[in-house]
C-alpha cells in the first residue's frame, strides 16, 4: 500500500530516485504497530533500524559459519575467519583508509575513545599538557578525557559554540598550544545536528603537529566520509547507528600512530608470543583486540555496510536534507516551537522545545500516537546548560522516513499541546 | 487523529493543574531538613525543605525544574503532609510508593490515598514512575538525615 504522501516524497525526488516505500520494506521493525498506530521512528540517532539483509546475515553466519577465528585449522573456522576479516577490508574501503590494519574493531565509539585515550593518551599526555575538544561532544567524548587529565594533572579545554550551536572557528589557534598533545572532537553533533568543519580544525592542529580524533557516530549514516580527505589521525564510529548491530564499532587510526602506541587491553590474540618472561605483541590491528571478538558483530555490520551502498550515501545525504527541510519548515511555523541548534550545515536532526511543555511530557504523550522520539539530555548535559535548558525532544531522521511521518509528528504535537491546554 | 483516552489517566486535570500552578513552590529559609534530588535519566532536579515542629511537619515546600508528572507529585506531596507526624508520612509515601508501581489495585487501599489517587495512571508508564517518586525519595532523605543531602532515584 502506498500513502499519497510517500508519493509526494517520491515524486519531488524524481532526480534524487530513491524509493522510500521500497526502501522501508527492507526494514521489517517499520511495519511493528505502536498502540495500535504505524510506529513512526524518529529516534535515529540514538540507534538506527536494521535492514533484512543484515538481520538474515547474521542468521546465516550462526547457522552455517559459527566458529571462533583466528589460528583455527578447520573448514568453519576458516570460513568465519575470512568473513571477518572481509569486513575489515569492506571498512576500509567505506572510509577510504589506507590498508585493512588501520581499522580496529571495537565495541562501539565510546570503546573507541576511550581505547585512544588509554594508549596514545597514556603514554603522550603529561602534567599540565592539554587536550581539547568541543563544547558539542558526547559525554563519550568528554569522560574518557576528563579521566585521563585527572590522572595525568593534564587540562582540558575546550572550544565554545555560538547560540545557532556552531563551533566558534575563530577561537580554536588559540586554543591549540604547545601543550595540547591531542585534539577530539565530533564530526556531526548528536544534540544539535551541527556538521562541524573538522576538515578545517584537522589542517589547524596539524599546522602545530597535533593529532586529531573525529567521533564520527553521527556522521558515517548520513554522509560519505573518506579519512584520507579529512587527514584525521583517528576516527570512531558504532555500528549500530549505521543500520548494523549493536557491540560493534570501528576505530580507524594511522598505521603509524597505531603502531606507535601501547596495546589497550592483554589477552589472547593481541600476542606475537608469551614466555612469563616476555610477552611480544601481535602487529597491528591485532595488537588492539584482545580475546574473541565480536564475529558476528563485525559480519552484520559489513552486511549493513553493504546495504548502505546499495542505497548510495550521497542519495541518502540528499534525501535526508530534503526531510531535515520540510520538518524544519513545519517546526518553525508554530511560535511555541523553539528549535536548538540552527546551524546552516546541520544534519537531518532536530532538537526542540514545545514552550511551557517538558520534554518527558511531549515524548510519552508523542509515543501514545506511535511517534517515538528522544527526550533528555542525549548525553551531552554541557549543551543543554550552553542553552540554558534542561532537556529537549529529539527528532532524528533515517532514510526510510516520510515526509508524512513529519506530518504525524507535528500533528502529535497538537495533541500534546491539547493534553496540557 | 483522536485523543488517546489512556492519555487522560496519565495527565488527569488535578495533574495538569498543579504542574501549571504548584502548590508551595518556594524555597523555605528557616527550614531546619532540606534535601537535593535528581533524576539522571531526564535530568530533572527538585529540592525539598521541610519544617519540623517536635514530630509534626509544620511546612513543607518545593522548587526546581521537572516535567508535569514530578512537578505536580512534588506540589500535591507538600499539600498532603502538612500537619502529619513522621509516621504518618513514611506510611503515605509506601502506599504511594505501591499506587504507582501498581501494587496496589484494591480500591479500599486507594481510598486512603485522597487526592494522591490521581497518580494511579502512572503506573501505566514504567518510565514515568521515577518521576513521580523523585519528590517523595527528596523528602524521605531530607527528613532521615543529613541537612542536606542528594539523592537519585537510579
Ligand atoms: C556523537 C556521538 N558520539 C558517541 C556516541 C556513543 O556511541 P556508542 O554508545 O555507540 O558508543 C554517540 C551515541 O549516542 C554519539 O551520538
């Protein structure tokens, strides 16, 4: 069945030709009936929905490949051995890296950065050396550096952000010191939609020969992403906010800073050889992934790596700044909407506040009619203290979402407008 | 598109009322407990300030920033206890406690709770219970101890 208002969809983007309504049966979760309404799932940017194809993937490598990897001498293990590793190689090419060792596996972006922040920043950062970020990061992206200055009696600084929620570019040489041994900071902000110029940030800290981490969470769904381009050193992204499973993730890393740097965790397979004497550690990326990894993880997310491509992340880009336009224009026509984070490079997101109305408030009373939206501080409390707000309703869109669905949300609104009249 | 029934049980007049217009809501000076309390999850904090005169809540009132749910718990919590003994209000809080977890469905047992009954919604919404007990976990702490203390409901 085709709703007139996915048509609409379709017919205005003859040009872009992607097929929502074809694309959405890919994505059994869609048709799920919430309170006896179509599910409307705009919470995307907390995790994404997983296509068909990676669900059955996964299926397929519990039912005919199942087997541990690595130094197994028998037909499975062989085969799961070479599915993992094929995904390695499947990222380095999504990413554009150099060579498959530059991609570690881990359990997600938070395990990323704090990975980075465990060796490169052990042995790099000292008593009163800096590390800076943004004052847009993920509470992933704050602690883990917070920690590690504690311990080192290391400072962290930051670069503020204006009231549209852009960075304040301006600030940052002055910010980048011979002190600072290391610049993190997010590619697309998860609480604001902000697309940041990292590219511009990465050439600044380089100018200084300092190394830069992109937390790339928000970003590697909605945009095509090639490291090599950006020069970042290191960059961290979740699978499961790229429409793949949840507890696996991919930190990339310069082959020569991560050979350069200490292992992260001890265990099997991070080894070259162990004599209680003398342990040698296994090259990299081994070095990094100590015990039996996520197998399945990484196979189901090279599937949904797969999938993304088949779509074409530039039509998806596309397709996704046309929804962040309409929504925005819907949004923006009521007075008692405010939105947070209007920058004009903004991905498809919208944090916002219905006046007088707490965010909790409108989220449960959203989910009455289907519409499943974030409410909260999303992980990142030093923005909503930059906007002087406690919380707000997150809409956050995927590629399968309608501009009819825009409609269902902004119609619930009303409704939660009436409830507290 | 209309309105969901269930959504009145949650948001019943009395809650939109007080979330609209809370009741004591004013930070007290002479308090002699007050306690600190915050919900992680959202993100919503109230402070609570208690009076005491011998074992007998003399005044108690609220401030801070919360959805409908916790505003409204906290504002009809400070018109309920005043004037009860410690006792009396220890017993409230655990037949509240049961009322929005939904433990407790007898209708006899709901009587005894007044006014407070209009959270029996709640416990419709799991999520939303927290919510609502965040006032009441803020005053439990600030009348069994320290003058000043936080407390969170995770
Ligand atoms: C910008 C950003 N960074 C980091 C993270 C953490 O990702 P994960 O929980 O998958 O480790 C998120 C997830 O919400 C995010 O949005």
């Amino acid at each position: 069945m085709l709703r007139p208002e996915v048509l609409h969809d379709h017919n205005e983007l003859n040009d872009l030709a992607i097929d929502v309504s074809r694309i959405r049966e890919d994505f059994p979760v869609l048709t799920t009936l919430v309170k006896g309404r179509p599910l409307v799932y705009l919470d995307n940017a907390a995790t994404t929905q997983k296509p068909r194809s990676v669900i059955e993937r996964i299926c397929r490598y519990y039912e005919s490949e199942n087997a541990n990897i690595h130094r197994g001498v028998h037909h499975l293990s062989m085969m799961a051995t070479e599915a993992y590793e094929s995904v390695r190689e499947k990222v380095r090419a999504f990413i554009n890296a150099r060579e498959p060792r530059e991609i570690v596996f881990v359990r997600g972006t938070t395990e990323a950065v704090n990975l980075v922040a465990r060796t490169y920043g052990a042995v790099n950062v000292g008593p009163g050396d800096e590390v800076l970020i943004t004052a847009m990061e993920h509470h992933s992206n704050i602690v883990p550096w917070q920690m590690l200055c504690e311990e080192k009696g290391a400072r962290l600084r930051v670069i503020p952000i204006t009231d549209r929620g852009e960075l304040v570019l301006d600030a940052v040489p002055n910010l980048l010191s011979q002190r600072t041994k290391l610049v993190s900071i997010t590619h697309i902000s998860n609480a604001l939609g902000t697309v940041n110029p990292v590219a511009e940030i990465i050439r600044l800290a380089h100018e200084r020969g300092i190394p830069v981490l992109v937390d790339g969470a928000q970003a590697v769904a909605h945009m095509p992403v090639d490291v090599q381009e950006l020069d970042c050193d290191f960059y961290a992204f979740s699978g499961h906010k790229i429409f793949g499973p949840t507890g696996i993730g991919v930190l990339y890393g310069r082959a020569d800073l991560l050979e350069a740097i200490p292992p992260y965790q001890g265990g099997g397979d991070m080894i070259a050889s162990v004599t209680f004497e003398k342990t040698t550690y296994n090259e990299i990326p081994y070095k990094f992934e100590a015990g039996t990894p996520n197998i399945a993880g990484a196979i189901g997310l090279g599937a949904a790596l797969d999938y993304v491509q088949s779509v074409g992340l530039d039509k998806i880009a596309r397709y996704e700044n046309y929804l962040l336009k309409y929504a925005t224009e819907r949004l923006s026509s009521f007075d008692d909407i405010q939105i947070i984070g209007q920058a004009p490079e903004k991905a498809a997101l919208i944090s916002f506040n219905l006046h007088g109305i707490h965010p909790h408030d409108v989220g449960t009373i959203l989910d009455q009619y289907g519409v499943a939206v974030r409410t909260g501080h999303h992980c990142a409390q030093p923005v909503m203290d930059r906007f002087g707000v406690p919380a707000t309703v997150r809409a956050s869109f995927a590629f399968y979402n309608t501009t009819h669905e825009i409609d269902v949300l902004v119609e619930a609104l009303g409704k939660v407008r009436e409830v507290f009249k | 598109m209309t309105a969901s029934p269930d959504l009145r049980e949650l948001y019943q007049e009395v809650i939109i009322d007080h979330t609209k217009r809370p009741r004591n809501f004013r930070r007290l000076d002479n308090a002699d407990r007050k306690a600190h309390g915050v919900n992680p999850l959202c993100g919503d904090k109230v402070e609570v300030f208690v009076k005491m005169n011998g074992d007998v809540i003399d005044e108690v009132t609220f401030h801070g920033a919360g959805c409908s749910i916790s505003t409204a718990s906290a504002s009809l919590m400070t018109q309920v206890l005043k004037g009860k003994t410690l006792a009396e209000a220890r017993e409230i809080f655990e037949k509240f406690h049961d009322l929005v977890t939904g433990k407790a469905k007898d209708p006899d047992f709901q009587k005894k709770l007044g006014k407070l009954l209009v959270f029996s919604g709640v416990c419709e919404y799991p999520v939303r219970v927290k919510c609502a007990t965040l006032p009441w976990h803020t005053l439990k702490a600030a009348l069994e101890g320290e003058a000043e203390k936080t407390v969170s409901t995770e």
